[in-house]
C-alpha cells in the first residue's frame, strides 16, 4: 500500500471515528428558531416591566409579574426543547442515525448537571426575591452545560458556552441591565450560532 493510501484510510477512519462519537443530529435552524422565542420572551418581558398593569389585566389576573415571568420562561424552554427534540429526531431520520445513542446519552448525561442545578438555583432566587441575579445565573449555568456538553457535538456549541458564561457574569454585575443581556445571550447569539451550524453543517 503506497503512503498516499494509507494517510487516506486513515483520514477516513478518523473521520468516522469522530462521527460516532458525536452527537451531529443537532439543527442549526432549531437555534434559530429557539433565539427568536428568546427574543419574544424579552420583549413581552420589557413590556411587563413598563407596563405591568396592563399585563397583569390582558393576560394574567391575578399574578404577580415575578409569577408571569417564571410562566414564560417556562413555556419558552419547553417549546425550545421540543423544537430542538423535533428537528433533531428529522435531522437523524433524514441522516438514517438513531437519536438515542450512546453518545446523546452521554451528552444529555453533561449537560443536565449544570442545567439543573442553576435551575433549582433560579428558583430559589425566586422565592428569595432577588429577582435580579436571576437573569445572569441562568446564563452561566447555561453556559455550563454547552461547555459540558460540547465534547459530544459540534465545537461552535463550547464558543456558545464561553458567550452565555460571559454574558452572564455581566448581568450579575449589572443586574439592571439582565434581561437586555438575557435576551442577547438566549436570542442574539442563539440565533447566530443557529444560522453558523446550518452553513457550514447542513447547506
């Protein structure tokens, strides 16, 4: 076998070594489509903060705003899971690949630690009342857990989670400014890091 051959075997063995031991079933235009519902939730946030009587009369009577938020906040996260669960499962379908393999195991596995744990922590800024740091605790943790979580998928995923940790340590230093920087980190950034993987993955 000449040389030339061999580093082209080699170069392919990598190269499917590599694809089994990521999880590449993740769609680009799923980040998008989760930033824009980031984005939804931050404006209905400002409008909140603005105009609170007014929310609490069209769409929420009877909460509080601290309620309101954490109502949106979870519809917006469960709606982004399922976005991302449905274009997965496609992406896979059309890539003839199982969803649930050991390595989305293992990357479910990574990520969820640090997600639940700066969830529990959310809630319990909560209950405290200090609203403020919630903003920027989330994104930290969240970016945790891409940076965890990266080692299974696609580099861009890790350069994400440095982005949300940074965003976050911002936001906790200026809380006034949380949900501006919530809205950039969970949407902005989102949304190009979607159209990033979409490009150079799938196009």
């Amino acid at each position: 076998m000449e040389q030339k051959d061999l580093f082209k075997e080699l170069g392919e063995i990598r190269l499917l070594m590599e694809k089994s031991s990521k999880f590449v079933s993740i769609s680009g235009l799923s980040g998008v489509l989760i930033g824009c519902y980031a984005l939804l939730g931050t404006l209905l946030g400002y409008y909140a903060i603005a105009s609170p009587e007014a929310v609490i009369n069209r769409f929420a009577s009877g909460l509080t705003i601290p309620t309101l938020f954490l109502i949106v906040a979870l519809l917006i996260l469960t709606l982004s899971l399922l976005t991302g669960w449905l274009m997965a499962r496609k992406k896979a379908k059309k890539n003839k690949q199982s969803i649930w393999n050991i390595t989305s195991k293992s990357l479910l596995f990574a990520v969820s630690i640090p997600l639940i744990t700066g969830g529990v922590l959310a809630l319990v800024l909560l209950s405290q009342g200090y609203y403020h740091l919630i903003a920027g605790i989330l994104l930290i943790f969240y970016g945790l857990a891409l940076a965890a979580g990266s080692i299974y998928t696609f580099t861009e995923v890790k350069w994400l989670g440095i982005l949300e940790i940074c965003l976050g340590l911002i936001a906790v230093c200026l809380p006034d400014h949380g949900l501006m920087l919530w809205g950039l980190g969970f949407g902005v950034l989102h949304i190009i890091y979607g159209f990033i993987v979409y490009k150079k993955y799938e196009s």
